[in-house]
C-alpha cells in the first residue's frame, strides 16, 4: 500500500517561514510605528505590549489560514464525486499537539499579562487612589480636574494654581491625580499613554515618564454631556529648564486667583464647586457649574 503525502509536514513547511517572516515585520518593520508611540514611559510600554502580542498572534493567525487554503487546494472535492469521505476517529498526535500548544499560549500570556498588570504601568495607571506601584524619587504632581467641558490642571508642588494649559517636563516622572467636579469624565493624553477616569469624589492616580519633548493630545474618553465632543486640548512636554520657567511665572500670573481657590485637596466636595469657579473665571475659564462653551458655540451664556 503506496503512503499518502504528509500533510502536515506540508503545512508546516509551509507556516514555519511564514510565520518567521510575519513576526520579523511585525516587530522591527511595523512595531516602531505602532500606537500611541513612545513619547513617555507609559506609552512605550503599552506600544511594546501591542507588539508582543501582535508577535504571539501573527502565528496563530497564519496557521488558520494556512490551513484553510491548503485544505481548499488539496482536499477539494472533484467534480463529480458524490461519494463519502472515509470516517475518522480521532488523531492522538493532532489531539496532544493541539492541546499543547495552546494551554503553552494560554500559560505564557497569563504570566506576561500578570508581570505588566503588577508593573509601573499596570498597577499604577488611573485604577485608584493607592497604586501598588510607584516610581523612586518624588514624581511632579498634576492634579487633573475634570468639567463640563473642560479639563484644568493644579500644581501643589508650585503653590497650587490651577490652569487650563498641561506642562511637563522631559525625564521626570508625573503622577496625575485626576478626579472631576460634575459628572464622569476620562482623562486621555493620548501619545502619553494615560487614560484614567475622571468620577466626582475619586481620586484615581496614573504614572508616565515624558521621554521627548513636543505637543500631545488630551481628550475626554467618556460621553459627558452636549460638549463632549469639544472637550480636547493640546499639553506640552518641555525641558526642564523650561519646564521651571513656565511653572514659575505661570505661579506668579496666578497668584490672585490661586488665592481664592479652596486648598489643594485630592477630591473636591460640591460645597467648593462654586468657590473653583468663581476663580476659574476670574484667570479666565469657564467650568464647573459655569460651564465651559468652546468659541464656535454660537448661543454663549
């Protein structure tokens, strides 16, 4: 009895290059290019997550097809032939080999999705007020308060004022406490890598380490009212030197304002709301119970 081909030699022969070549352009071809870039240390992390996971992917993913096409172009049926394929009863080598393979990929992300959920950015990325992880040293703290439809920014590190415009500096590490006066908003510095929710009465805590200067973008993530939409703006990733500059005259600028704010707090309880808008308008914000209308709002209130 003459033996038939090998298909799965075949198959193989046929996945192993085309998964090498797949996971090679994927990490040094396409990784590099991937979301949301590596401008802190919170997205680079994130960015290398989509790569490993694109690698352990790709496989999986080309093996399928693969073997679909090869099942199409070899176990076609004829034209013409009506007759029953021959009945089967199992494949022990097929069965442990299938059973293998992936209870090994189910067991390798669970080990490396545990390691980055514990690590900076897993265990310190806007989940709550008490991270499991923090960074050495004592971080820049930017509070970022949330409001229809507007996000401002206090800095109790520089005497506590609060403006519109979100400065950082390059090489140091942030801790965003980011909570909100109204209603639920999210906090997404996109080329950062941080997105954390914005809830009254909640204080949740996020880390990144800026690692090059330039413009990024922050939105709000969540449906917060008439003006979501309009809720974006651009922050800034400074020198140091320059970092310091602009925080001291911007302490200065706002010395009068920053005098009527409530003290620096975590949360903000509804009986101070009207007080942080009081001297959000004074420096020239609209928020809180005020409200803020972007410009090409034609009804202004």
């Amino acid at each position: 009895m003459t033996a038939g081909p090998r298909h799965g030699r075949r198959i193989l022969l046929l996945w192993l290059p085309a998964s090498v070549i797949a996971d090679l352009l994927i990490w040094f071809v396409l990784g590099p290019h991937l979301p949301p870039g590596d401008m802190a240390s919170a997205a680079t992390n994130q960015q290398f997550d989509i790569k490993v996971m694109a690698v352990m992917a790709a496989p999986v993913m080309l093996a399928v097809l693969i073997y679909f096409g090869y099942a199409l172009a070899v176990w076609r049926q004829p034209a013409g032939d009506e007759t029953d394929g021959p009945p089967l009863h199992g494949n022990t080598r097929v069965q442990v080999s299938w059973v293998a393979a992936t209870s090994l990929i189910v067991l390798v992300l669970f080990i490396f999705g545990t390691v980055e959920l514990v690590g900076a950015h897993g265990a310190g990325a806007g989940e709550g007020p008490s991270p499991i992880w923090k960074p050495d040293g004592s971080p820049l703290q930017v509070q970022v308060i949330g409001q229809q439809w507007k996000f401002t920014y206090r800095y109790p590190q520089f005497g506590g004022f609060e403006t519109s415009q979100l400065v950082l500096p390059e090489g140091q590490w942030v801790q965003f406490n980011v909570t909100s006066l109204d209603v639920i908003h999210s906090f997404w510095a996109y080329q950062l890598g941080v997105k954390s929710d914005a809830n009254p009465g909640v204080d949740n805590v996020a880390y990144t380490k800026p690692t090059h200067t330039g413009p990024f973008t922050v939105r709000c993530a969540e449906l917060c009212g008439l003006w979501h939409g309009a809720m974006f703006d651009t922050g800034q990733v400074m020198t140091v030197p320059a970092f310091r500059a602009w925080a001291t005259a911007t302490r200065t600028q706002l010395a009068a304002v920053t005098a009527i704010l409530p003290p620096y707090a975590t949360t903000y309880d509804p009986t101070v709301v009207p007080q942080m808008n009081k001297a959000m308008v004074k420096a020239g914000i609209a928020g809180a119970n005020g409200y803020y209308y972007p410009p090409q709002d034609p009804a202004q209130p």
